[in-house]
C-alpha cells in the first residue's frame, strides 16, 4: 500500500461523512475555512510529508493510514468501522454464512489450542478429527504457543488446497497425523434447535443473521412443528446481528403480512422514512419467548423490539446492548473496507434502539451500556428513560434510546 491508496480511501470517506478534524488542521493563509473533501486530502498529504521528513524512523504507510481512516470513523460513532484486508475477508465470508477451511470450532486452554467442536459433513469432520484434539503443530509449524485466533488463521486457506495438521489426543500413545483438504465450511445462524418437555420448542439463533438465517429459521420451525411443538422460546442473547432484511424476514415468521418491522431514517437513501413490513410467512401464533442479553445487538434488537410492540411474545433477559444504526458496507482499494452508519433505525411503535455515545469514549461505551449493569439484580440502578414514551398493544410503556428492556428481568 501507498500514499495513493490513503488518498483514495479518504475521498471515499470524506463524501461519505461529515469531516470533523480528525488530523487537525495545519495553519492555513486561506480566508476561506470551509472542510471539503479537496482540503482534507490536501491537509492529509502535507501532514504526512511532514513526518516522512521529519520522524526518526520509517514510516509504515499502511498502518499510518488505517489508523487515520479508523479515527476519522470514529468521530461519527462508535459503529462506523476499517477493516483491513484480512478483516474484509473475514466480514464477507461471515455475511455468505461459509468460509474455506476444515471446519472446526477450538478452544483455547492454559495449554494449548484444543477442537471443541466439528461441524458434520465437514473436511475435519470426513478426516477424522475429534473433540478434544490438541493441536500440535499446522504445516510442520509448531502450534503449542499460539493463540486460538493463530491456529484458525493458519487452518483456513483457499478451497481445494491441503492443510497437514498434528494433534495430541486421549488415549493415544502417539501424536497422529491428519492431511485436510480445505472445503467450504457453513457458518450457521442457528447453531442448535431441539424439543423441550411439555412440547416447548427452543432455537438458538445466536450466530448472526447471515444470508441464510430465514431458511434456517424454517427449517428448524418445520422441524419442531413434526415433533409436536406448541411453544417456542426463540434465543438471540449474544447474537450481534447482521443483515437487516433477513432481522425482517425472522419477524415475518411470527408477526401477520403487512405489518411494520422497523422503519430506517437518515439522509441521502433515506431521506425519506423507509418502512419495512412483513410479507405472509407467518409460522404460527403459539405462544413465544424470546431471549436477550447485553450482547444482543442490531438486527436481534429488531427482532426482539417486534415482538415486544405487537405483544405477540414476552422478553426474558437482561437489557439489550442498543445499536440502533443502519450501516453499509463499503469497498476500498486494495481489498479492505469500511461500515459507515447511514440512517437510523426505530422498532414499529418508534422507539429508537440506538443509546447515546455523545461523551466520545468508545470503552465507556462499549463497557458500561444498560446490558451489562442490568444483571438481574433488583437494586441495580436503572438508567433514566429516554425518548417518547409509547404504549404497547397490551398497555405497557416502553422508551426508546435504551437499547430493549425486557418484560422479565432474569
């Protein structure tokens, strides 16, 4: 990477967003202070050939650049986001709900890096690797001091090439060799659904909503219905979300065609309020119970926020973490990318989900939102309401700017 690509990519953010002085402006004999887009390159490019000139050591371009881009986002919100080349990758192979590799999920101990888990029918799965395997070493390196984020970067690689791993496992005398070739790996948004007793269904949707969170959803409904289901409980705590028509699509399982799911405000697309409504796939009206916590986010917040204004399930949890932001993904030269916010969204009543990150601290917002002080305990303080209030189909108040709170606190 280049100067070039850091002026490229800054155009691309500066139409994108309102500049706020994030490299600070260098003095100026020019009458005119209006921020364009022109002057922030210009101030860019002058900024850093002062540190090419004057800095007692090289300077790394790309890293210099990334972290000009992240703090530029970050003066908007704490949403808007850089990704790298290899972070790009990662969130685009996430939003396809499939990556290349062998297909396992691991677990890092004092140790070492151990699989906790194999997805059936993958290549780890047809190879033979097991629960509980140690990872030795992965293409003759040794692995016994890495991390789990290390072991998953060196396993993953290019569909149809071969990964030779060496893992420790129980009961056998000595290290055994595996040579896996990489094949497409399913990252599901459902990651288990199964019957309870009294004919009470449960659906873990936990992994996102990926492009195929819909389909899933309705292949693990049918699935439940033919075991005698009459109850659901829905599980979206820890779920960050992900794709917004696919937040409206789960909601259309439950809520009847036609009506609102969420409604995006913004400027440029939707400079004009959008509504987004349900379309005629209603599941069924059995009873629901939908589960939060401090990490549901996004796309599960609108879930959650449907089925709490219509009244047509109860929400058991902790407060919800509160992102209320609509974000596009952009591409950037050089295979990296960015999430820029731009609209806000707002459950069918109008309560906005979004809480307040004025103070500008991303670990205080990140670190003492409602989610994490509401642990159930009933003398926690609970934060002062925001926003209009609004009555519910059944005769309940709710707030906007709080993220969800849930009709059972546990």
């Amino acid at each position: 990477m280049n100067l070039r690509f850091g002026l490229i990519a800054l155009i691309v953010v500066a139409l994108g967003a309102v500049i706020g002085g994030t490299f600070g402006k260098l003095p100026s004999t020019s009458a005119d202070n209006t921020m364009t887009p022109a002057r922030v390159v210009a101030d860019y490019r002058e900024a850093l050939d002062v540190i090419d000139k004057n800095y007692p050591t090289a300077i790394d371009h790309e890293q210099i650049t990334d972290t000009s881009i992240q703090s530029m986002l970050w003066s908007l919100d704490p949403h808007s986001q850089f990704f790298t080349r290899e972070e790009f990758r990662k969130l685009t192979e996430e939003q396809a709900s499939q990556f290349y590799g062998i297909g396992v999920s691991i677990l890092q101990h004092r140790d070492g890096v151990y699989i906790q888990s194999i997805l059936p029918g993958t290549p780890a799965d047809k190879a033979g690797l097991r629960y509980g395997d140690k990872f030795l070493q992965v293409d003759g390196k040794s692995s016994l001091e890495w991390t789990s984020a290390e072991v998953s970067r060196n396993v993953r690689g290019e569909r149809g090439t071969t990964v030779k791993v060496r893992v420790e496992r129980v009961g056998a005398s000595e290290p055994l060799d595996f040579e896996i070739v990489r094949g497409g790996v399913p990252l599901p948004s459902i990651r288990n659904h199964f019957m309870l007793p009294n004919g009470v269904g449960y659906i873990g949707l936990v992994g996102g909503f990926q492009e195929t969170t819909a389909e899933e959803l309705d292949s693990a409904l049918a699935d439940l219905s033919k075991q005698g289901m009459k109850s659901l409980i829905l599980d979206v705590r820890g779920n960050p979300g992900g794709l917004l028509p696919q937040a409206v699509e789960v909601v259309g399982r439950f809520i009847p065609s036609g009506q609102t799911v969420v409604s995006v405000k913004g400027r440029s697309r939707y400079a004009r309020t959008v509504q987004l409504s349900t379309r005629g796939n209603q599941h069924g009206n059995y009873p629901l119970v939908v589960l939060i916590d401090g990490r549901s986010a996004s796309a599960s917040e609108i879930v959650a926020g449907a089925m709490q204004d219509y009244g047509r399930g109860l929400v058991v949890g902790t407060e919800s973490f509160g992102k209320g932001l609509v974000q596009r993904v952009f591409g950037l030269p050089y295979q990296t990318g960015l999430t820029l916010t731009t609209a806000r969204y707002y459950t069918p009543l109008g309560r906005s989900l979004q809480r307040d990150y004025s103070s500008g601290s991303i670990y205080e917002y990140y670190t003492s939102h409602n989610g994490s002080a509401s642990n159930g305990a009933s003398d926690a303080p609970k934060p002062k309401p925001v926003g209009v209030p609004v009555t519910t189909v059944d005769g309940r108040t709710l707030y906007g700017g709080r993220g969800i709170e849930p009709d059972v606190l546990k």
